[in-house]
C-alpha cells in the first residue's frame, strides 16, 4: 500500500493541480456557477479515485512483491495477477530466474568436475606414495628415515586436500554409526605414530572402552588427525606429552585432547577455526595451513557434533569435541533390563 | 607352493610386490596385458589374486566379477579408495578382503596367508618362517625363537621386533627413533619402556652366552656388535 501511494502521489497531485486550474480558467472568463462546477469537479475526483482504487486491486500483487525483500531464487516464479503489467513483470522474473539458474548450473558443474578430478587425482598419488612406502620397508638408515618423513608429509597433505574436497558433497559421503571412541583415538594415534615419535611426544591415553557415540568413523578419525597432528607440532620441544581423554558431561560425551605446549595468544584464539588464519604460531612453524580447525569445525558442524577449545600460552591447548548422548554398550543395556 | 595372480599396472609396485612374496616362497604371476586378465588367469590357475581397482580398459571390479564365474579362488582388492562405499563395492563384487594404498607388506602377507588358509586348510600355505640370521646367531619371527650354538631361548613378541630390527641393520646401528616406531603397534611405547625392553633383550642373549652384544652407541642409539665370531 505505501509504495503503491509513493507510487501514485505525483498522479493524483497533477490531477488535482489541472482541477484547480480549469476551474479557474472558467471563472477568469467570468463563468461561475458554483453547483455545476463542484458537481463536475466531484464526477472527475470520482473517477480519478475509482481508477487508482482499481489500478491497486489489480496491480497489489506486484506492489506487495516489491516491497518484501527475496529470501529464495525459487520466489521469482510465482505470479502476480493477470493485467499486461502484471504478466510483463512475471516473465521479467522468470527469465532473470532463467539466466541465473544456468549460470549456477554451470559453476556447480563446473565445481562438480574439479572436486572429481581432485579426488582422482589424490588416489593417483597415492601410487607413487604407495612406491615410496614400500621401497623404504627395509631400509633402516637415517637418509630412509628422512625420506620416510617426507612420504608422511606427502600423506598429510594430500589427505586434507582430499576430506576438503569431500565436504563439498559431504551429503552423499557419510554414514552415521555408533563408533568406539577408543577404537577411533587408537588408529589415529597409530597413523600419526612416526610424528609422535620424530618429535619426542607421547599421548597417554585415557579414554575407556565403554565410549561409543554416534558419528561418521572416517570423518570423525580425520577430525582427531588434525587436532593430533596440531597437539604435537606445538609441543615438540617444549613438553613430551599429550593427553586423551573421554568423559561424560551432562548428557553428551566428551573427547578432550590436551597439549602441554606453547598455548596460542588470546588475540588469536577467535579466529583459529576460521578458513587459512595460521596466526602467530603457524608464522613461526611450518607446515601450518591454517585449514586444520577450520575444516575440524566445518565437519563437527555437519556431524552434529561441537567442537570447544581453551588455550593459554605457555601453558598449552585444549581441545574438546562434544557429542550427543552416548550409545549404550550391550552390557548397559543387559544391565538396565535386569 | 601356492600361486599368486598379481593384476597391477603401476610396474614399480607390482615389481616390489612381487619380489616380496617370491621371499616368502610364492610363486608370482603377473598380467602384462590388461584385456587378457582372463586367459592369464585360466593358464596359471593362481590360488588367490591380488587385483587393483583402477585398471586400463576395465576395471577391477569387472575382472573381479569376471574371474568369479570360473573360480572361487580368494581375491584381495588393493585400492587407493579408502572409502567404506568402496569398500563395500569390492565386496558385492566378490572381492574376499581390501587392503588401501599405501600399505605395508606385513599387512599384505597377513591377509593373503589369512585368506589361503581359510580357502584351502593350513597344510597350504607354504611355510617359509621369517628368520634373520647374523653369524650363526638366528631369530624365527614367527616362534619367537632365538637360536645360538645349540641353545634356544624363547622372546616375547616386542623383544623379537627390537632384535629384528638390531640384526638386519647388523653392524650399523639403530636409532632410538627406529626401535620405537617398530615397537609401538597398538600399545604405544616411550623412551622408559624402550630401555626396559632393551635390558631384557641383553638378558636374554646374555642367557645364551652372549654377553654384550648390544651395544649403546651414544646420541645415536643400539648397535649389535656380533663379538663372538672372534671367538
């Protein structure tokens, strides 16, 4: 209705401005019969109105769009009533909404096709990976040892590379099951053994056997990869232990990975889990990406799962992944039946 | 002796595959071309196949599928697919297990042994233990056995790994590093422990007469030092 007035104003102060005047041109001329001129003055406002009451019935539809801002593409299809100007602004829509849908269509294909040929072009190099790894089996010398650090680099890398590009399709790729927590932090620990060992750091382990949660195992191993892998690297030299532990806290359960390492500054601790923010202390490491806690948060958010984090410098980080209520081992369950 | 069909075309790994098993008395087939997996597969009649997933022309799955009609023999997928869906895709084609790349040879001989022994009872699988031999003094990994002059003394498993590792690298020496990622599987292993094991170790050889023969190298780590040959 406001815009409908703001709309027409103009309209009916022109049309009252040539009322004014003609009936002055008349009485200028010497014509005056008050009567006659307000009963033809009324018949003209009376028209006038009953035009714009009718130009508003048949065009609200449209003046109620323009008014409400859009919150989806799909909102550019529906229809507006059927006068010329009504259609006109309908097909006006649509074929904008046209336009972009085909240009999305061809950005997400396009992405589509990256993401594929990313993820195929990580199992490509898992080859000369796979080549690598085998061919320094049996070799026990310190060059081996370097160049086994390298290959790990490698695999690091091209596994992130390769879980971020599977969170574009991240729908299609998970599989939500109870999972042992202690069973998940074991083979994460074990991956990461030779990083743990090279850098004089040891996780002691404190997570029971009775904790199962409901999650996706892949995901969730790739998400205690990186906090693992961030644990160690902060603490090498500064302390020789990592702590894992598994508690419960209200309903949820709780995964608490804590270093006694070098703690990140309190200006940095907002941003950590933002996209490539590496901070003070990936300036002064290598291998800081800044990709690790985003893509933990990211996942986390997807799973359904939180992702908490304290740190203090000096002092060293903790990180706590929280889920929903714990999955009852069949031992509970025997144990609630009886 | 039982016979392996390899279908790998990356040639480095299938080489290095090879030579491993034929260590551990397999014999070795493998496909040199890719659209006659079959005809190689019905001249050698291998008792189990490892295949990989990403082949030219066809791929493992197809041949999987292909070689089930004619055989029940064990099929190993090798892939660099880690996924569970894909996984499972090997298994629905007929697949009997699925290792990942990279892997370790130890995983891969565990699983074909595994395999062979469930497909055709234990007399098959060819029983070539591995051992380590230096100057007389000989390790059977599989018995956790150490054997010197006539005398025997028995190992836990941890103690066999840390000798293993001392022997094939006889006489260089083993970083500390080393010994702590062969020993650290399941259970993880600290510095502590790591000493622990190695005075057991020099124990046991110790009851066989072989006194100090680990050596501390410092800053560097253990040496095996074979003195008894001078004597």
């Amino acid at each position: 209705m406001r815009l409908f007035l703001k709309d027409q104003w103009p309209f009916a102060a022109f049309y009252l401005v040539q009322l004014v005047l003609l009936i002055l041109i008349f009485s200028l001329d010497g014509y005056w019969n008050p009567s006659l001129m307000t009963y033809a003055a009324f018949l003209a406002l009376f028209f006038a109105a009953g035009f714009l009451v009718m130009r508003y019935l048949t065009h609200r539809a449209v003046y109620q769009r323009l008014s409400q801002p859009i919150r989806s593409l799909e909102e550019l299809t529906q229809t507006h009533g059927n006068s010329a100007f009504s259609r006109a602004f309908d097909e006006y829509n649509l074929e904008q909404y046209r336009l972009y849908k085909e240009q999305l269509h061809a950005y997400e294909s396009k992405q589509r096709d990256h993401n594929i040929f990313i993820q195929q072009w990580v199992h490509q190099m898992k080859t000369p990976i796979s080549v690598l790894h085998l061919m320094l089996q049996d070799e026990d010398d310190d060059k081996a040892e370097s160049v086994r650090e390298e290959v790990d680099r490698l695999k690091r890398g091209l596994e992130m590379v390769l879980y971020q590009s599977r969170l574009e399709c991240f729908e299609q790729d998970f599989l939500i099951e109870p999972v042992s927590l202690r069973s998940v932090v074991q083979q994460a620990v074990a991956e990461n053994k030779r990083y743990f060992i090279r850098n004089k750091v040891y996780p002691q382990l404190q997570v029971d056997e009775k904790w199962r949660v409901e999650s996706d195992e892949k995901w969730l191993l790739f998400m205690i990869n990186q906090v693992l892998t961030n644990a160690v690297r902060y603490s090498a030299g500064k302390s020789n232990a990592v702590t894992i532990r598994a508690y419960e806290r209200g309903e949820k359960v709780v995964l608490e990975i804590q270093d006694y390492g070098i703690g990140i500054p309190p200006e940095d601790i907002r941003r950590v889990f933002q996209p490539y923010f590496t901070g003070e202390n990936g300036r002064k490491y290598a291998e800081s990406t800044g990709m690790g806690l985003y893509l933990v948060k990211e996942i986390a958010k997807r799973l359904a799962h939180e992702v908490e984090l304290d740190s203090a410098v000096g002092e060293g980080t903790t990180v706590r992944i929280l889920f929903s209520a714990a999955v009852p081992t069949l031992q509970d369950r025997k144990a609630d039946e009886s | 002796m039982s016979t392996i069909m390899i279908v790998e075309d990356d040639p480095k790994i299938k080489q290095l595959l090879q030579n491993q098993l034929e260590k551990y008395g397999f014999r070795v087939v493998n496909v040199e071309q890719f659209d006659r997996v079959m005809s190689v597969f019905a001249e050698a009649r291998p008792d189990l196949v490892l295949l990989d997933v990403n082949l030219p022309k066809y791929d493992g799955f197809y041949w999987c599928r292909q070689i089930r009609q004619h055989s029940n023999c064990p099929i190993l997928f090798i892939s660099a697919r880690e996924s569970k869906m894909d996984q499972v895709m090997a298994l629905e084609n007929g697949a009997d297990d699925y290792i990942t790349k990279p892997f370790d040879y130890d995983v891969v001989l565990a699983k074909i042994r595994s395999q062979l022994r469930r497909a055709y009872g234990l007399y098959a699988s060819p029983d070539v233990e591995r051992t380590v031999e230096v100057a007389g003094l000989k390790l059977f990994m599989e018995r956790l056995e150490l054997n010197w002059n006539e005398q025997r003394v028995e190992l836990s498993k941890k103690e066999a790994l840390l000798l293993e590792a001392l022997m094939k690298q006889h006489p260089r020496v083993v970083s500390r590093e080393r010994l702590l990622e062969k020993l650290w599987d399941e259970q993880f292993v600290d510095e502590n422990t790591l000493n622990v094991y190695i005075t057991r170790v020099r124990g046991k050889l110790k009851d066989i007469g072989l006194e100090g023969a680990v050596e501390t190298v410092r800053g560097a780590g253990y040496r095996l030092k074979a003195a008894w040959e001078e004597l």
